[in-house]
C-alpha cells in the first residue's frame, strides 16, 4: 500500500523554522515511512481510521483522537482498513514554545507528551472546542490570507493550553494493542534498544526469541511497519544524532559506539534517514565542525 495508489483529495500546509501545521484528505490505503524529527507532534484523525506505530507499540487511532509524539521518538501511521482519512497535524521546536510563553504561567505546555499513553480523546464541550480551534486552522491554510501565518499560531497556543488544561481530565482510551503477537514485537523493539550498540542480526534475534527469521521478519514487518535492519538503522541513527548534538566524539567513533562496523555505510544510512551528513547535522545543531 503505497502513495500511488491514494487519491491526495485535499492537502495544505504552512511551515518555518520552528513550526508546522499541514491538513490533509487522503482517499485510499495510505502508510507513512516511518521517521523522526526534533519537534513535538500533535496528530489529529477527523475521519477514518488509522495504526500508529510509536516507539515500540502500536495504537488504534480513531475519529476525535489526539495523538502526541515527543521529540526523537520513532512513529510512522498506518492503513486500518478505512479508504478515507483527513487528519491535521501540527509540529513544533522549543524555540517557539519558549517564544509562546507568558508571564509567570506555570501551565505546562509539554503536559500530553509527558504521559504514558500518547492518545487522548476529549468529550464534550472540551471536544467542540478543540475541534472548533482545528477547523478554524485548517480554514486559515486554505485561505492563506494576509496574516494568516499569525493566526495559525495564535491558534497552536490556545490549542496546546487548551489540552494541557484536559489532561488528566480524561482517560486514555485508545490502548495499545496488546495480542500476542504485537507483544513479541515490542519485546523484541525493547531487546534492540537496549543492545542497538552490539552486532545484531536476524539469526541471533531468532534464536533469542525462539522464532524462525523467516517468521520474525515477517510479523516485525507486519506489525511494526518496518523491516527489521530499517529499525536497527533508524534506533542506531537516533542514538548517533544525539552524540553528535551533546559530545565533541569524532564522526568514526559514534559510529562504533551505535554500533556501526562501517563509517561508510553509517555515512550512507545517516544521510538517507536525516538528509544531513553527520558533519552538517553536527554544525547545524551545534555550530562546531566534527
């Protein structure tokens, strides 16, 4: 299930720097590469239904459903089986929320991406008025009016105060799925984050799990979305992006420690996921040279 066959209905987006909101009507089945970003991620699902692979679990989003991803964290969604889905997202930096706070608030903006579980689904009026903030948003990209940059932030802010004064308001509903066989997945995303660093390979997981590689690799495919050398990639290139952004290693020496036996081949899989060099990712993040 790929984009070529999903008819784009409607799609608008506004970004900059430090922020992002993007609409879109999606007809078809739709999956999402999975990825991760230096921004907090609030996801909306208008209509449809949708699987949202975070971290090591996997959510059944539905209709009204928030969903919140910190900062570096793996997530990628997924077909559900319903043709159409409009969801909105919105993306942020810590620059503008720093530049978004006023006075002596004590309101923690960050409250939703500190629980547990990443979903939340408002009821009532609390609902109406998150919904109504959401399509005003999504009226002002359609429009694009003068002005309209200032609007959509305006609109973040009451959005993230607005949910910040919700949570723990309500329950979480949308658990994760937790059969047996998206228990062993995330049993086995636990074992990779934790020895990323060491040789890791389809035989010696296999025989840690007691699965055939040709079984795991099929189920972590199926269930995670990603293959299984994507994953290990993508868990060791979020830990090397942190060692270039807090330490002055060498670029040869992360690659050892994330557990790459090639800086070739980290060269090429860092630029792939991250569209930087290590080198560029460094100076941007850092404004010092490797």
């Amino acid at each position: 299930m790929s984009l070529s066959s999903t008819n784009i209905v409607d799609h608008y987006t506004y970004s900059d720097d430090e922020f992002v909101w993007s609409y879109s009507h999606k007809n078809g089945p739709y999956n999402i590469r999975g990825h991760v970003h230096d921004q907090y991620e609030v996801y909306f699902l208008l209509r449809g239904q949708r699987s949202y692979f975070i971290k090591d679990r996997v959510y059944p989003v539905e209709q009204g459903d928030f969903v919140f991803i910190p900062k570096f964290v793996l997530h990628r969604t997924q077909f559900a089986g319903a043709l159409q889905h409009q969801r909105i997202v919105m993306n942020f930096t810590d620059t503008f929320l720093e530049r978004s706070r006023a006075g002596n608030s004590k309101l923690d903006l960050l409250k939703p991406f500190h629980s547990a579980n990443p979903t939340l689904r408002l009821k009532g009026e609390d609902r109406d008025y998150a919904e109504a903030l959401l399509f005003r948003a999504i009226s002002e990209l359609r429009a694009g009016s003068d002005g309209y940059e200032m609007c959509l932030k305006a609109l973040a802010v009451e959005l993230l105060v607005h949910i910040a004064r919700c949570t723990g308001k309500y329950a979480q509903e949308a658990q994760p799925i937790d059969s047996p066989l998206h228990l062993k997945v995330a049993e086995i995303t636990h074992y990779i984050e934790s020895h990323y660093a060491k040789p890791l390979t389809l035989a010696h997981l296999s025989e840690t799990f007691y699965i055939s590689p040709y079984y795991l690799s099929r189920v972590f495919k199926d269930i995670s979305g990603f293959s299984f050398v994507d994953y290990v990639n993508y868990v060791r290139i979020k830990e090397a992006k942190l060692l270039l952004r807090e330490t002055d290693w060498k670029v040869l020496r992360i690659a050892e420690r994330v557990g790459f036996d090639s800086i070739a081949y980290f060269g090429r899989v860092f630029k792939e996921t991250v569209h930087l060099s290590p080198n560029q990712y460094r100076r941007m993040h850092t404004g010092t040279p490797s």
